[in-house]
C-alpha cells in the first residue's frame, strides 16, 4: 500500500493548507509586524501572502454586504442574430448605409 500524498509542509489532510493559510492570516492581523516579516517567519512569499490578504477581504466583504465580486452576464451586443438596422440611406452612387 502507498503512502499517502503530502505536500511541501507534509500536509495530508486536504483542508490542512487552508487552516495553515488561516493561522499565518490570523497571526498577522494580531501582530504589528508587515507582511514582509509575516511572510518570511510562515515561509510563504510576500506576494502570495498579499494574494490571502486580498482574497479574504473580498470574501469577508462579500459576505457583509451580500455581494460578491463574480462576474456578470452581459448581453453580447455583437452577436450575429443582430436585429434589422433601424436606419437606411441610399447614396447616390449605389452605396447602402444601414445603422
């Protein structure tokens, strides 16, 4: 029988990273160190711990207001099913302008 899958911190539970990722966000919040430091100590980079920062106030945000930061459907007002142009205008060379 194999052993199981661990990651680079010997992680096997699934949800372990995102409670590790919880701890590193929490101690930081509570300290007065930067980013920077918090970073170096939980061995993580600078950019990845701003990324956790910025994600988790999105979702903290999202869940205050009711609203998220998701896409939203918009019509495609280029498809090819257009309607019938509105205007036309014939010009005197033969040329049919329509909008």
């Amino acid at each position: 029988m194999m052993g199981a899958c661990r990651d680079h911190r010997g992680f096997t539970d699934p949800d372990a990273p995102r409670r590790h990722r919880g701890r590193i966000l929490v101690a930081y919040r509570r300290s007065r160190f930067t980013r920077k430091a918090i970073a170096a100590q939980a061995g993580v980079g600078h950019s990845t711990l701003t990324l956790w920062l910025r994600k988790a106030q999105s979702a903290e945000n999202a869940s205050r207001t009711g609203h998220s930061s998701a896409l939203v459907r918009m019509p495609n007002l280029f498809s090819a099913s257009a309607a019938a142009p509105a205007y036309r205008l014939r010009l005197p060379g033969g040329v049919t302008v329509r909008w």
